[in-house]
C-alpha cells in the first residue's frame, strides 16, 4: 500500500546507496528527484564519478536480498546481464596463513558476481521505470539551505546556472556527507563525533580471460599472516568471460605497472594459487589502480537532533574498506531499513521527524557488525592508524579460535558464512552451542 508523506524527496548522489533510496522513497513521496554530478553512461560501462569501478566489487547474499525487496526482479536482471552465480562457499577457496585453505563446503548461500558498472546499470534501469522518480545529471550540489520547515538544496547546472529545489525530505548520499556537515555548520549545530581508521591500502588490478582454466565460476581468496607480510590476492569472475584479478597491499610505496611486475608481485602472496591460476593467460590490456586512505564512520546516528528532513546515508554516514566488499550491500540494507520506517511512520502526525528518529535509532547497529569486521582485520597491520577496538586482542584470539573450528565443524562454517553475508547478526557466533564448538579450538598459551 502507498502512503504518501509528502509531495517531494530529493536524493544527493545517483551511487548505489542515492539510487536504492530514491526505490525506498517512491511509494511515499509523489516526486522523487534525485541530483548526480555525472551524466550515467547509457550501458554497463565505467563511470567518472566511480573511480574504483574498474576493480572487484561484490554483492554480499543480505546485498542481493536487500536489492530484490527494493527493486523486483533484480536478482534476475543480473543474471541476464551475464552476472555469475557463486555458492558460498563451495565455490570459494578461501586461504588464511593460519589454517591453510578453508573446506570448501555449501553454506546455504549464493552470490552472484559482476562488474561494478553492470551492478550499477541494472539498479539504474530499475529506477528508471519507476514513473514518479527523475534523475537530474549534471547538477553539481553546493549546500542544503533549511528554513525549519523545508529544506532546500542548492546546485550548479550543467550550463552553471543557479537552482534550487525544496523537498519534505532530503537524503544525502553523496559520499562524504559534504551537504550535511555545511548544513550543520551554517546553522551553528554539534559535528558528528568521527570513528577514523586509517588504512593506506592500494590495489592493481587486472580484468583477465580465464578461458577454461580454474579461474572459472570460482572466487579465490589469499591472505597474508599479518606479522609479516601486507599483500592479498583476490580473483573474482564477472559478466562476459571475464575475471577480476586483484592484489592490495597496506602502505605500500609502489605499485605494479606492468603484467610482468604484477606477475612478480603474486609470487609473494601466501601460496601459489593465483599466480599459478594467472602466470599463463595472455596479457590484459593495462592495470588498473586504486588507493583507500582511510575508513570513516560519522556518528550522525549519535546526535542529538538533525535538521528537520535531512537523511544522511550509505558512505555519508560510513565508509568502509573496499577490501572486505561491504559497501553496496550495505547501503543496499540501509535502504531496506529506511522502507521498512517508512512503512510504520506513515500514519504518525509527523512522519518526517519520527522517519528521522526512527532510522537513526537503527541504522547504528546495521553498521556495527561489518564496521567492526572489518576494522578488527585492519589493526591486524601494524601500519594501521587510529584507536584499536575495545578487547582488540580478546577479539583476536577469538577469530583464530574461529577459523579453526571452521575448518573441522560445517556448523561452525555455515554460521561463520551466514554472519560474513550479513545475513545473520554477529551475535550468531555467541550462540551457546556455536560457541562452544568455537572454544574447543581455543589454544591456551603457557603461563
């Protein structure tokens, strides 16, 4: 059922996270306006405004679900994009220093892997058919203006006149949450307090031609033991015959510029899998190169009000490390979130301000669990910058524990499986029966 709680939502950013939330919005709002920079390409092909969409993204299964409930018919959109179907974790090799390469076990979950730019043409076509929604390209957003009634948001247009337009609501997915802090400031409002983990990560990557080789319909996984060494390695299959090839390393000074150096860099991964899944093929045109700084959480969650109809979402409110492939799913369950506090708002007096306080209340635990996966990897290296994690090291005695029941326990592996998709809480691994399968693989160190 439609409920409509105002005449206009405005969305900043035509990203995965702008886009899934102009689908939340669309049953609510009779205009839905969403502002981009960029132009988008008219087929799955890279865009300005995604400078890593030419390296290895995925879909995590609570992703894909997120994204099926928001848009119908994703799933098999994708699928007939060319996207490939990956059984977690059957079709997974999965190698740790300490374990060795995970079982490689049906979990219960499938993947479906593709292109950053075919992820993103699919949603794209998807909002497109959606009749009260428009998309406004080459409107470069300079600030929300708010007269505590109805904000407004300000933007340049692609012949760099002035324009504005007023919503009941605005989300700011626009990636750093630049709308939303100047907002706060012009208005002499608290900052939101920042969580900042600096990580100096950089990534080569190669799209290969696997051509019958092992590479096919599989996802490699290498990672490096911590203490003494900062490279991973990473293959993922894609749309059209294609294969992603990735190594990244934290604080590295250099990076490969050649199929020959990239060749040599594999050689330095943990085991020989990928370079030996690789050192054949022919050549790909060029490498491609990304480097990561630093994650960031703004805790907006955490004040004590927002200005009246402003949302901020998806990497405005948190951005992770693209290594752990966290960010599209998400801000694909943000959005889910904001559809399911739309549904139960609409009746109330004042929806917007009970919409605002609603997902605030709970988007700071969707973040949690993924924030802390990863950030809990991260200081695993020592160059990491920033505040380590409450209990860091409890926490790290637990996950050897964990990967070495997984590698004996299937129970163990599919919970493990489950919470890494997101698709259960974390707390999932503190289940009593979980967990003590768990500490059966504590190792206890001599006094």
């Amino acid at each position: 059922m439609s409920h409509h709680l105002g005449q206009r939502a405005v969305v900043i950013g035509a990203g995965i996270g702008g886009f899934c939330a102009a689908g939340a919005l669309s049953s609510y709002f009779k205009e839905i306006v969403v502002l981009e920079r960029d132009a988008p390409p008219p087929s799955a092909i890279p865009r300005a405004g995604v400078p890593q969409d030419r390296h290895p993204h995925l879909l995590l299964a609570s992703g894909l679900q997120a994204l099926g409930d928001i848009f119908p018919g994703f799933e098999k959109d994708l699928v007939d994009g060319g996207a490939v179907s990956i059984n977690a974790f059957r079709d997974i090799r999965y190698e740790r220093a300490d374990v060795g390469a995970l079982p490689q076990r049906d979990c219960g979950a499938s993947l479906l892997c593709a292109s950053r730019p075919l992820i993103e043409y699919v949603v794209r076509r998807q909002v497109a058919a959606i009749a009260n929604v428009t998309l406004r390209s080459h409107c470069r957003v300079t600030e929300i203006a708010s007269d505590a009634i109805r904000p407004s948001v300000r933007y340049e247009s692609a012949a760099r006149e002035l324009a504005a337009v007023e919503a009941d609501l605005v989300v700011d997915a626009s990636g750093r949450g630049v709308p939303t802090l100047g907002l706060l400031a012009a208005l002499g409002w608290e900052r939101p307090l920042e969580t900042v983990v600096g990580v100096d990560i950089s990534y080569a990557t190669a799209l290969v031609r696997p051509e019958g080789t092992s590479l096919d319909g599989q996802i490699l996984v290498t990672l490096p033991d911590p203490s003494s060494s900062v490279l991973s390695g990473l293959t993922l299959p894609i749309e059209g015959g294609g294969c992603f090839v990735s190594l990244s390393q934290y604080g590295a000074t250099k990076q490969p510029e050649t199929w020959q150096d990239f060749l040599a860099l594999s050689r330095q991964l943990n085991t020989p899998t990928i370079y030996n899944a690789i050192c054949k093929l022919a050549p790909p045109d060029g490498l491609r190169h990304f480097v990561f700084d630093e994650s960031r959480w703004r805790h907006f969650e955490q004040l004590q009000r927002l200005p009246r109809g402003i949302l901020p979402m998806a990497d405005s409110l948190c951005r992770f490390n693209p290594i752990y492939g966290q960010g599209m799913s998400v801000a694909a369950r943000q959005a889910k979130l904001l559809h399911e506090v739309l549904d139960r708002v609409a009746g109330e007096a004042d929806p917007i301000e009970e919409l605002q306080a609603a997902f605030m209340a709970e988007v700071g635990s969707l973040l949690q669990a993924p924030w802390n996966m990863g950030v809990n990897a991260d200081f695993a290296y020592p160059g990491t910058r920033g505040q380590r994690p409450e209990r860091y090291e409890e926490s790290r005695q637990f996950e050897a524990a964990l990967f070495r029941a997984i590698v004996s326990d299937p129970v163990v592996h599919r919970a493990f499986s489950d919470v890494l998709q997101l698709i259960k809480p974390f707390d999932l691994l503190q289940d009593t029966d979980i967990r003590r399968r768990i500490d059966a693989h504590v190792v206890v160190k001599n006094a």
